[in-house]
C-alpha cells in the first residue's frame, strides 16, 4: 500500500498498489491510457468537511421522515461530520455503553436534596449522562464520575422513575432505570405551574433569530422559566410575559427540540416541548417509480491525482443538471460537462496527491461557478498546478449553482426523491476492497473484511429490485459496470458520511 504525501490530520488519496496511474497527460476525454483499472490502482482524495461549516449547509427532508425522527439523528450526524472520512475499516462505531445506577438504591424513599452517582462505559467513550425523573430531564453530565444533584421539593407521593441515558459519539446510548418512593411534608404546595410555549408553532420552520414566547401560570406564581434547545440551556426569563431571543444560528440545519420549564418556589415544575425545523426544506411527497436512472455523461477517471470530490461535483453532479435544466440531447465539452480541473486546482488542499473537502468544492461553484471542460480540460498528472486564467474565469461565472443542500444519508425517500426529480446526490463512501475492484453486476452488501478508502461518488439512479443506488465513480470505464455500480439501500447507511448533497 502506498500512501500520498499529506498534512496531520488530513485523510488523503490511498492506492491499493505500490503502482502509480500512468504519468501520460490525457489530450482529451475519450484519451485515458491512465485508467485506474488497467493499472490495478485506486485513488479517491476526500478530506473531512469542517464541521463548523456542515452544521450551516440548508438541509432537505422528506416529510416522512421527519415525522419519524426526532433530533437525535441530527446530534448523531454532528459526530459523524466530526470523523475522519476514512471511518475506519469497519464502519461507525456501533458498541452500545454500559450504564446503572450507583446510588440511591431501587426501591429506597428520597427526600430533600438527593445525590444521585451513576456510573457509565463505553468500548470508545462515553460522551454524555442524561439523567431524567419521570421523563423529565434534570441534568446532563459529560465528565465522569457521573453525579447529579437532584431537588425532590414539589414531587408527589408515590413511586418515581428515574432514567439514566449513556451515549458515545457515534449516536449509541443505552439507558437504565430505577423507581424510588417519595412522601409528600404535609401542607407543602404540591401543585405544579402549568406551561406552553406560544411562539413558534410546533413544526415551524424558523431560521435567523426567533422569539419564543411562553405562556405560564401557578396557584401560588410563577418563580422563573427556562429554555432549553435539544436538552441544552439557552436562557431563563423570570418575568411574564416570559420569552426569550434565540439565535437560530447556533444550532445545525435540521430538527430541533424546544422546551420551556416553569418552576415555582415550592420547586414543582412543569415543562412543555414543540420541535422546530432549523434552515430545512420539507420535500413535499411525490410519486416515486420503483426505478430510475438519470442520464450521465461517461465515466471518466481521475487518474493519478487526488480529484474524486471535484470529479463527483463538477463533473458528475454539475454536468448532470445543467443537461437537465437545458433540456440537452447529448453531453457537448463546450456546453454541459465541466472541469473537475477548475474545481480541484482551487480547492486542493496541497500537493497533487491531496484531496479536497465538500464543501470547499460546493462553495466554490455558489461562488465562482464552474468553467466547461473544454475551457478547462482535465489532467491526470501534471495540470494540477494551473490557475484559471480571465477566460476560463469568465467561463466560469456563468454556470454558478444557486445553493446546495444536505440530506441525511438514512433518509431514503428524499434520496430518491431527488434522483427521480433528475437531480444527482452527491455522496462520500468509505470504500473496501471488494467496492474498490467491483466488475459487471457487483452490488455491494458487505464488507470484505479489508480496505479503507474515502471517495466521492454520485448516486444516479436507483433499482427497488436490486434493492440498491446505482452509483458513478471517477475510475474509468473499466471499473464496475463501465465506471457504474450499486450500492445496497442499508448497506449504504453504514458506508457512507452521514449528510450528502444535493446541488440547488
């Protein structure tokens, strides 16, 4: 195995052979004595996205699964997003913690004010306890030795639940639960307040700063209400009429959970929750065929450089809608497919053997656009040092996208959704060795038990027969199925980053 030059940190392109691409530059597209095939070489060149920039990229989803999902699917994908892309050899980390109650003991009566240890593990590690009474939560704790400090004041008498919640990074949680018994002092105010937030409505879609707004009341009154956003504290107002500022902007596109809790000075509290989409369109439901193939150009290959995110993008992605925006019969070099060149060159993040992030190469086309191959041809070997002069500059300018957009990569609807509404998703695999040398009619299910390789690839189509999304690489013609092959539907989930891209 042969590892590229690169910079900590940074996962690059690998070659599955000591062998290189050959060096010959191609003179055009159909010109490709360096076919990753001929040579038994791969390269890929995906660098991790910057999760900072990823939690800004507008999201899409489709309505059913939104409706079946809750946040933290979106709190995975953040720690997904935070990986390297390489994934490791055997995918996301699926090893569930181990979590119990260290103290109070079940069945033991609580009063007062309650220390509650609980202790928690994990193959990796733990990220976070939560810890809930009646479903309600108290405390969240992210260092160990896992301890709450929890206030009994205004509980009713009777038996109470208490639920601890491990999770790691990659989204697993076990939970544990105790009951404890609790008696009420007598003549304490045992009621709680009442509470609902008012504004926004439950499933807006809000973006920018928002007001919330809560409506709230006791029998004695109200001593403060505080706002919570997927379970973390954003503010507590202990005036009426109680609201608060929330800046949208803090939280990733997506859903989000939105709680307010009234307490009054007993201690009794109540709390009421509505979940709002955050910078997300909701795909309105369409009919979808049980199969569909877009019409690509040919596969073509990136040879001896680190390219696939500039080939999935410009090349794939890019070309791919403007046939369809322009109602073309044919895909022409000096009018619909464009250079992964111009792209790569750019946003490269070193030499020619280092790759390039999503969304530096999808900014770059909402900014600068994308010039057509034939201002631009593409080199394998030795053009990854040019810079778009004037002209191709100009070029450029007048084939920018509008925006771009993340989908879930676990939200099959919406995948489909887009490919039968001709719009390519773009998508970032971890690749074994059996996807890596995949031939006519392979789909691929499982993993070989070798190989690592992060590559961008393009969805283009899908087969509810096969069970499966037709995929296009940037390999050549001689890989797969002439530069084809399909991905299993649940298979895909685990081999792939969490978001993938749509261009808007």
């Amino acid at each position: 195995m042969k590892l590229f030059p690169f910079r900590a940190g940074v996962t690059l392109c690998i070659t599955l052979t000591a062998l290189l691409a050959s060096c010959n530059k191609e003179n055009s597209f159909n010109d490709t004595p360096a076919d990753a095939t001929s040579n038994n070489s791969r390269l890929a060149g995906v660098v991790p996205d910057d999760s900072a920039l990823v939690a800004k990229v507008p999201m899409m989803t489709s309505a059913d699964f939104m409706a079946d999902n809750i946040s933290n699917y979106f709190s995975q994908a953040q720690s997904e997003n935070a990986k390297p892309a390489g994934g490791g050899s055997t995918g996301r980390d699926r090893t569930t913690p181990n979590v119990s109650f260290v103290s109070p003991a079940t069945g033991a009566t609580v009063n007062s004010t309650v220390n509650v240890q609980v202790t928690a593990t994990d193959n990796v590690g733990v990220s976070s306890v939560v810890l809930k009474v009646d479903g309600i939560v108290i405390g969240t704790d992210n260092l160990a030795p896992y301890s709450f400090s929890w206030n009994t004041t205004g509980l009713t008498s009777g038996t109470h639940t208490l639920t601890a919640t491990a999770n790691d990074a990659a989204g697993n949680l076990k939970i544990s639960t105790i009951q404890v018994g609790y008696n009420t002092p007598a003549g304490a105010d045992i009621t709680p307040p009442t509470v609902a937030i008012t504004s926004p409505t439950n499933g807006a879609s809000v973006s920018s700063t928002v007001t919330v707004a809560v409506a709230a009341s006791d029998n004695i009154g109200v001593s403060s209400v505080g706002f919570k956003v997927d379970g973390v504290v954003i503010g507590t107002d202990n005036t009426a009429p109680y609201s608060i500022s929330w800046n949208t902007t803090t939280v990733a596109a997506g859903i989000h959970s939105l709680t307010a809790t009234a307490t009054d000075a007993a201690g009794n509290s109540n709390s009421g929750s509505i979940q709002v989409t955050v910078n997300t369109t909701v795909i309105s439901p369409v009919p979808v065929p049980s199969s569909y193939q877009l019409t690509t150009p040919t596969p073509a290959n990136q040879a001896g450089e680190g390219s696939c995110v500039a080939f999935a993008i410009a090349y794939g992605a890019r070309s791919i809608e403007q046939y369809y925006r322009t109602n073309a019969t044919s895909y022409e070099f000096n009018s619909n497919i464009f250079s992964p060149e111009y792209v790569y060159n750019q946003t490269k993040l070193s030499d020619c053997g280092s790759g390039t992030a999503f969304t530096l190469a999808l900014n770059l086309l909402k900014n600068q656009g994308v010039c057509t191959w034939q201002a631009m041809p593409y080199s394998g070997t030795n053009g990854c040092s040019l810079q778009p002069d004037a002209v191709q500059t100009a070029n450029a300018a007048q084939y920018k996208i509008a925006s771009y957009a993340s989908i879930l990569n676990s939200d099959e609807v919406a995948i489909k959704t887009m490919i039968s509404t001709k719009h390519p998703v773009i998508v970032n695999i971890t690749a074994d060795n059996s996807f890596i040398g995949a031939g006519p009619g392979f789909i691929w299910k499982s993993y070989s038990g070798s190989g690592s390789l992060p590559h961008a690839v393009l969805i283009c189509g899908y087969d509810d027969a096969k069970h499966a999304y037709k995929v296009m690489s940037s390999w050549g013609t001689l890989w797969g199925d002439g530069g084809f092959s399909w991905i299993d539907y649940d298979f895909f989930v685990q081999k792939s980053s969490y978001n993938t891209y749509v261009i808007q």
